[in-house]
C-alpha cells in the first residue's frame, strides 16, 4: 500500500465515507489484506458491530482467526494480481444465518500504479438464488412432467397400468418422497391399485384393498368436494378424522400430500405421496407437479375405460354377427368385401379368403347386377337402406334375400354394412299360405294398417260378396259399404287395436247386390318387412242361422202339438157301471191315470158328502 499525507488521508476516508453511505448494499474498504478501512452501516449491521468498532480494525480482532485467514488470504490475491476478483460464498451474518453473497474485490491504485486500497462491495443474492434453484427445479419438473403424460399417452389401454407405474416411479425419485399411489373408487370401496416405494420402505398396497368408503369418511368428503389433503405432519389432522389418522399412523407415514383423480366432474380416486423417514413440508412446485401428473393420469385411466368397453363392444359386435343366422357381409364404397360372417360362407357356398377377393355386386345374378348398381348408388347417397334383390350361391341356385343396409366404418374405413335374411323357407311357407288363401272356403282379406285398405282378398270373398278384385282392392271396407252396423264394425275395430286380435265375432255384411249374409269372424294384426296388416277370417254362417230359425219354428210347431195332444177333445169311452175309460190301444184303465197321462191335471182324493153317508156307517 502507499503512504498518504494526513490531509490527503482524512479527505480519502471522508469520500470512502460518502461513497460508500450512499450505496444500498454491504460496502467496505481495505487498507491492505488484513485491516478495515471506512465501513457502512450495512456492513458494520451484518458483521454485528458498530462502526467505530470495525473501521480501522484488523480483522484478526474482529472474527475467529479461521476466518480472518480466509478473509486475508482471499484479500491477498487481490494484492497480488492487482485484479478485481468476484466470487460468491456463503457467509453467516451475527445471527448465524447463512447468506450467498457476491462479493466484488477491486483494487484501487495511486499515481505511481501502487494499491492505495482495496475496495469491497457484496450483493445478497441468496433470493436470487433461490429463485433461480426453484425456476431450475420447476424446469426439471416439467421436465418430469412431460415424460410422465408422455408415458402416459403413448401406451395403448392394454399397458396403462404399467404407464401409471413408470409415472409413480418418476414423480417419486424426482421429488424424493417414501411412497407415490394411486387409490381407486368402486362402488362403495376405495383399493390401492398401483404402488412405487423408495428402497427400504414397506409397500402397502396388498393392505389397502377393499376399504370401505364408510370407514374414512374427513378423506371421502375432501376428494369428493375437489380438495387437496395436504399434511405436514399426521398430527395436524383434525379430531374428526381420527379413522383416518390410525390408517396412515398404522402405516408409519409422517406427512403426506394427496390430490383428487376426476374424470369430467366425477372423482374416481386419489394420487398420493407419502413421508415415512422424515417429516416433511409440501412446497407449490410438488403441488402443482401432483396436480399436473393427476390430471394426466386420470385422463388415462378414463382412456384405458373408454378403449376397453369400446373393445369389448367391438368384440361383443363380432361375436354377434358371427353367431347370426343371416348373411352379413361388409364392403368399401368402391364395392370391395371387407368381411363376411360364417353364415355368408355357409349359404352361398365361399370360403372367407375367397369372398374377401369378391365384390358385393358378384354376388348377385347377372341379370339383377345393373339394378343392383343403382340401388348401391342410392345408398350411398341416403335415399334408400335395403335391396330386395336376390344372391347367387356358388353353385348358381338362387337364394332370395331381404337386405337391410347401413353405412359406417370398419377399421377405420367407410363402409356399407348389408346384413341379408334368408326368405326360402319364408317364400316356402308364403307359397303355402297364398294356397291355403286362396283355396280357402272361407271368406279372407288382407288389409294394411292403420287405415284398413283391402291388399288382398281371397276368391270365395269375391264369389260370395259379388265383386271382382279391382274393385276391392285400395278400398276400405267402409267406402264399400260392407257391413250392416257400422257402429258395431267400429267397435270391434277398437278391440281389435287394443287386444291385436279378435274371435268369432257375429256380425252381417252385404254383398254388392244388397244381399245380407251372415259373418262369424276372426282376425289378428300380423307384420310383415316393417309394415303392419290385418288378416281377416269370416265363415259364412248364414245357412247355419238360416237352419236355426227353422229348427227354431219347428221346435215351436212341436210345442204347440204336443200342448193340443195333452188336451182332451172329442168323445172319451167310459164303462157305465165300473167308470173306466178305455185308452187308444183298447186297454181299459181308471179314469184318473188316463186323464193324467192325455192331461197336466194331477188328482187329490177325497170323499163326497153324499158317498161319506152311504159308505161310512
């Protein structure tokens, strides 16, 4: 160091003194590596003394001599590099409390380029550090973060369980914790379905399934309302919640931070880490980590939920139109077959690789396929969803066929979606149905719903009503007049809607000359392709009710003859003497049985005044 004159001196300390009072942070000068110059009140306020105390002073007097050593050493560098020199330690103020300063050395020279003194400065910037370890610490756990949703997001539905596992494993090493979970919901029980613990901690898991909703009802009713469960220490628990507290106790978890899993606005369980060492507190950057990684995994877990039960319905979908018994059969717009059923190689006569080489138009008779082309088209452009052309087995037969059809995708390619029912044993059964129809004696019509117009009629209805085909059918039975009470033709009707059938109903109708004939009738609603009809059944009785009126007026004629045969008319033979009258076969008999047996008279037998005095004594 130089040599200053007094004067030249005192005006130094008073501008170091100036200077270095004017400047918010700890400024201090050196008059050579182990002596204070002038200090300010920041730095005389750190190193717990008052100025007068430190200026001037040598450092030995002032700190331990471990760190006036350093202090000198550290000093000395500066000296002898005549260089400014900036390093950052940690120094601990007069309270013990540790602080990360940068401290800033310069020397300063005289005229001659000697070191007049060492100017010192130091920065706090333990917040600055601080901040930049959290901005780094937040870094890494995005960092963390985007591996995990990238784990989670990559794995198909089938290894989600294994991808939730890799994320525990991921938040709990990055943030140190003893034990990362995740709890999920059933019906009414809660289960640890996926578990990471740190080296020497006891997993849990084979614990905690099954548990009851019921027994941990301060947790439910937080994850249920969308809250954090954030514990520093188990003691801080509520009284309420002392289920809860012998769980996590029993588990010797000493603090512990969970967060709800929700799928839309339902929860369906919990992410947790757990502190089974030590104690420990939960800074914004874990919760938010936490919540982030919980989002993610309970999009997931629904995803895993989603995919599953669209497989299964998939499958379910397969396995159905495997098992039908009509033909299904798949293509693209350009007519190409995607898929076929079992029973499409069974009926038409392929193998599945030989129908997939095929195109659906193939697979009807040539003579159909420009119809058929044309019925595709209006399918595609939403006109029309069935075809009611027949298909060609591979043998030539002719299969006739109703097809119901649908467009869609299959794997992920537009398709139509033709699913043909099998109609030979139904035109077989039709066939004998327009037999027994037609060759019916009794009267049959056919009629669609809801307005009853005729479809079909048989011939014993046009022979025994007097009309010809054309002019009943489209016509309703009302615009033809047909029944005598159209009231009780009406209400027949409505018990016909409300029961889908009647039975040997009596009533008239007329036939096209005016002629009355009397109807027993019978009828059911049947369908047929969709559509609803009413098939009609009347026996003609009125030869029948024209035989009872007769039978009736000879029952009645009989009446009357026997009531004249019971009344005695014309002479009677009668003995004279003994009073007994002979009957129609030349038998005599008392007159009492033979009036009672040509008579309703019955006798009560007595004895005459006149008699009573002859004949009694």
């Amino acid at each position: 160091m130089t040599d200053e004159k007094p004067d030249s001196a005192r005006n130094i300390v008073e501008q170091q003194t100036l200077l270095i009072e004017s400047l918010p942070v700890q400024m201090w000068f050196l008059t050579d590596e182990a002596t204070y110059g002038a200090v300010n009140q920041y730095h005389a306020d750190f190193v717990g003394k008052a100025k007068p105390e430190t200026e001037y002073r040598k450092l030995r007097d002032l700190f331990p001599a471990d760190v006036a050593a350093t202090c000198e050493q550290s000093n000395r560098a500066v000296l002898e590099s005549k260089k400014t020199v900036v390093s950052e330690e940690w120094v601990a103020d007069s309270h013990g409390v540790e602080h990360l300063l940068e401290i800033t050395k310069t020397p300063v020279f005289d005229s001659n380029g000697k070191v007049k003194y060492i100017a010192c400065f130091a920065i706090d910037i333990t917040s600055r550090r601080e901040a930049e370890e959290t901005q780094h610490q937040n870094q890494k756990r995005m960092t963390t973060v985007l591996t995990a949703l990238s784990v989670l997001n990559k794995e198909g539905f089938t290894k989600i369980d294994d991808a939730i596992n890799q994320t525990l494993k991921l938040l709990g090493e990055f943030e140190k914790v003893d034990r990362c979970y995740v709890f999920l919901f059933a019906q009414d029980t809660a289960s640890n379905t996926h578990e990471w613990c740190a080296p020497g901690v006891e997993p849990q898991k084979d614990n905690l399934q099954n548990l009851p909703l019921s027994d941990m009802p301060w947790w439910l009713s937080r994850i249920m309302t969308g809250q954090d469960i954030i514990l520093s220490r188990i003691a801080d628990l509520p009284a309420e919640a002392f289920r809860e507290r012998e769980v996590l106790e029993a588990q010797s978890i000493q603090s512990l931070l969970a967060v709800p899993l929700r799928m839309g606005q339902s929860p369906i369980g919990f992410l947790g880490f757990d502190a089974v060492h030590a104690p420990r507190s939960w800074d914004d950057g874990t919760i938010l980590l936490i919540h982030v990684a919980a989002e993610g995994m309970a999009h997931a877990i629904a995803r895993q939920k989603t995919e599953t039960a669209l497989a299964e319905r998939e499958a379910n979908y397969r396995a159905f139109l495997e098992s039908i018994p009509d033909i299904v059969i798949v293509g693209d717009h350009e007519g190409q077959i995607l898929y076929s059923n079992p029973t499409a190689s069974a009926k038409l006569g392929y193998a599945p690789d030989k129908l997939k080489n095929m195109r659906v138009i193939d697979l009807h008779p040539a003579w159909v396929r420009k119809e058929a082309e044309g019925i595709v088209a209006d399918i595609l452009a939403g006109k029309r969803a069935s075809c009611p052309l027949p298909v060609i087995t591979r043998d030539g037969a002719l299969l006739p066929v109703e097809t119901r059809v649908s467009l869609g995708t299959w794997n992920g390619r537009e398709c139509i979606l033709g699913i043909s029912k099998d109609l030979s044993v139904e035109q077989e059964a039709l066939q004998k149905f327009a037999k027994l129809f037609g060759m019916n004696p009794a009267l049959m019509a056919v009629s669609m719903l809801p307005d009853r117009r005729f479809v079909e009629v048989n011939s014993a209805f046009l022979r025994v009503l007097g009309y010809s085909a054309d002019e009943v059918i489209g016509k309703t039975s009302a615009e033809l007049g047909l029944f005598v009470n159209p009231d009780q033709q009406q209400q027949v009707a409505g018990a016909l809607k409300e029961y889908g059938r009647i039975q040997e109903v009596e009533m008239q109708v007329k036939t096209k000359d005016g002629a009355i004939r009397d109807g027993l009738f019978s009828g059911e609603i049947i369908e047929s392709q969709g559509k609803r009809y009413f098939l009609t059944v009347m026996i003609d009785i009125t030869d029948r009710k024209r035989a009872e009126i007769e039978r009736e007026k000879t029952l009645q004629e009989l009446r009357l003859a026997l009531a004249e045969v019971k009344t005695l008319r014309g002479i009677v033979p009668i003995c004279a003497w003994c009073k007994k009258v002979r009957d129609d076969r030349g038998y005599w008999e008392q007159v009492e049985s033979y009036v009672s047996k040509h008579t309703e008279a019955e006798f009560s037998h007595g004895i005459c005044p006149e008699c009573a005095k002859e004949q009694l004594p």
